[in-house]
C-alpha cells in the first residue's frame, strides 16, 4: 500500500481505489463488529501511515468500482 500510494503521489494522480473486500453478510453468529482483516485496518493506516498528510478524503466507492467492498482515496493537490 506505501508503494502504491507513493507511485500515485509521484505521478500526481488523484484518486486511488483501494479493494478492501466486501464486508461480511450480516448473521447473527458474525455480529455487528467482525470485519475482514484489511477492511478493520484500512481506516487506522490512512490517518497515521507515512501517506496521511497527501490524503484530502476517503470515499465509499461506487457500486461498479466494488461499492462497499472498496474505497476512493482522494489526494491532495500540489502546490
């Protein structure tokens, strides 16, 4: 992930899609809080990663781009 976010900053892109896999079927065995492992540490890894100060928002991505099961990561523009 630092790699391809320090590709994306080098190459001034804008927006990564970061695949996180679609979060489990609710049940009542699985409960409310059980998430896959890259899916419960994506959020921690952006706002303290070595990347956090290039990041301008993160989004939900659209249903054709993995919706749930993935994230719009926005970067900051260049000055």
């Amino acid at each position: 992930m630092n790699q391809a976010m320090a590709s994306a900053v080098t190459n001034n892109a804008r927006i990564l899609l970061v695949v996180t896999g679609k979060p489990p079927k609710m049940t009542e065995k699985a409960g409310a809080s059980r998430r896959g492992a890259i899916r419960g540490e994506i959020g921690h890894w952006l706002e303290t990663g070595p990347h956090a100060h290039q990041i301008a928002s993160v989004r939900i991505a659209h249903p054709r781009h993995g919706g749930d099961g993935a994230l719009y990561v926005i970067l900051r523009r260049k000055k």
